[in-house]
C-alpha cells in the first residue's frame, strides 16, 4: 500500500509541476503574441487545460499525501514541516492558479473591449512562483 501511494504521490507531482511550466510558458506567449487573437485564443484553451492537467494532479499529490501521512510510524518535525506545507501548497495551488486562470480566461474573452491583459497574466505567473517555492521548500525538507 505505501509503495502505491508513493508512486501516485510522484506520479502527481510529475503532472502538476509539467503542467506548471508548460502554463508559465503558454503564459509568456500570450503576453508576447500582441495583437493576434486567433494565437492568444488557442493559448488560452491550452493553459485552461493545463490548469484542469495540474490540479488534477495536486489532487493526486494531496491525497496520497494524506494516505503516506497515515502510514507514517514516527513523526518527526520534517515530518510535520512536509506534510503541512505540502498540503497547504496543494489546496493554494487548486484555490489559486484556478481562479486567476478563470480570471484570465474572462479577460481574454473580452479583449475586444480593449482590457489589458497584463494584471490577470502577472497574477497567474505570482501564483505559480508561490505554489513553485513552496514545492521547492518542501523538497528540501524532504530530501534533508
């Protein structure tokens, strides 16, 4: 049982961080494609699927998390540390990166009114650094 939800917990975070840099870069494309609608519409749909590709697997990484947590005999502090930093990393990532790629989403369907797409593009690419660093740090304490 520990081994199967070892392997979902890393075949997770293998699907969430790809989906993370393939969004990043989905998202430095649509701030440099300018005017060229047809280019920033396909983008779009991509990182929306992208975004639906990586919660799914924090999902994954949170649950099995959870199940790895349960199965656990000694708790010690980077125990601990890992399991809530993790898990709380998870949760911001599907609360957050879901809302700003919605958000996104609504401004680029609207961009004939002439909005910016710069605010909603900056929010996403702070929310992916966020749920990055927090993936970095618990790594390290994990590798410790």
């Amino acid at each position: 049982m520990k081994h199967t939800a070892l392997f979902i917990h890393l075949l997770g975070f293998s699907v969430w961080v790809g989906s993370f840099i393939a969004m990043m870069i989905c998202l430095i494309y649509i701030r440099k494609s300018g005017s060229n609608t047809e280019m920033i519409q396909m983008l779009n749909r991509l990182q929306t699927r992208l975004t639906i590709i990586g919660n799914s697997g924090a999902l994954l990484m949170l649950i099995s998390g959870l199940i790895l947590y349960s199965l656990t005999k000694t708790y010690t502090l980077p125990i601990y540390l890992t399991a809530a930093i993790g898990g709380g990393t998870c949760v911001f990532s599907i609360w957050a990166i879901t809302f700003q790629s919605n958000r996104l989403s609504e401004r680029i369907k609207s961009t004939s009114a002439g909005k910016s797409l710069t605010t909603p593009i900056t929010l996403m690419n702070v929310s992916s650094w966020v749920v990055l660093i927090g993936i970095a740090v618990v790594v390290g304490i994990a590798t410790r």
